[in-house]
C-alpha cells in the first residue's frame, strides 16, 4: 500500500495585485472556478503546511485573483509570491471513473500486460487529444505512452502499478 499525498497543488502565486493584499494565482487544477467554493488553501513553509482563509476570488486573463482574510496590505501578502497553493485531500474535486490526479500517477511502476517490470512513470504531458505518460526506463532513456484505452489497462493507485499493453516497436531504438 503507497502513501498518497495528503495536500494536491492547485495553484502557484504569482505576484500581488493592487494594494489591498490580494494575489494573482496561476491555476494548475482543471477547473480554476474551484476557488471559489474553497473557505482553506495551504502553503509550504519550512516544510510544514499552513492554512490561508479565503475571503474572495475571482477570474481574469487566466490567473485566479484571491484575498485571503489574514492581509489587508500588499507588504502582507510579497511572501507568497511563487508559493504553491494546496488543498487536503478531502478537498479535492471529485474524480470520474478512470480519472486520477497527476501526483497519484508520479512515481508508479509501469508493468507490461505480463507483469514485466519496464519502468518508473516520472510525468505526464497534458495535450489535446490525450494525455501522454513519460516513463523512465531502467537503461536511463524514457518512452511515452499514450494514455488511452488501448494502451493503459489498469492503474491501481493505492498499489502504485500501471499496467499497460505497449505499442508495437515502442521500446525499439
């Protein structure tokens, strides 16, 4: 059994905006309308993670505009700038059937349909037509896998295995 993350990132601060101790937050959740139904966010300091109380936010040019109930001044909020910001667990968006956050998949074993053992998943791209999962493989080089049905059979995230049926010619070369 994998120990999974308790605090998934949503966001990175930016920089502030205005005067008044708001901050600009680039999103990295899917759905960055989110904020606005979250009462807690979490930071990083020293290793250990602290909660911010939001009082609003709102959406402009693709950044996430948040005032946290804590800071009224600009001078308040200039040490969150390039924080991440993260919710618990218990927080976190509810998945669909074969949907899984990024950070369960980093760090799985990559096993052929056999139980073959070809590699440590390390990233996943996000594109258009599908996601593509970046595999590490024990020579040092990497593969990519298409993260569709014909290719990714099974993902079992509490074990941290991703089973897969692998293109032919993929680990050629």
């Amino acid at each position: 059994m994998r120990n999974l993350e308790e605090y998934l990132q949503i966001g990175v601060v930016t920089t502030t905006h205005g005067l008044k101790g708001e901050v600009k937050v680039y999103p990295t959740t899917d759905d960055p309308e989110r904020f606005y139904d979250l009462e807690t966010v979490w930071f990083d300091k020293a290793h250990e993670k602290h909660p911010l109380i939001l009082e609003r936010a709102r959406i402009a040019k693709g950044v996430v505009i948040v005032k946290f109930k804590e800071f009224d001044k600009i001078e308040e909020v200039e040490f969150l700038r390039g924080k991440e910001l993260y919710v618990s667990r218990d927080n976190a968006v509810e998945l669909q059937e074969d949907e899984y956050f990024i950070t369960d998949l980093i760090g799985m074993e990559v096993v052929s349909e056999d139980g073959e053992s070809i590699g440590i998943l390390k990233d996943v791209i996000l594109t258009a037509a599908n996601d593509v999962y970046v595999v590490d493989l024990p020579d040092g080089k990497e593969v990519l896998i298409p993260a569709i049905v014909s290719c990714i059979k099974d993902v079992d995230v509490n074990e941290g295995v991703m089973r897969v049926a692998l293109l032919p010619g993929l680990l050629e070369g």
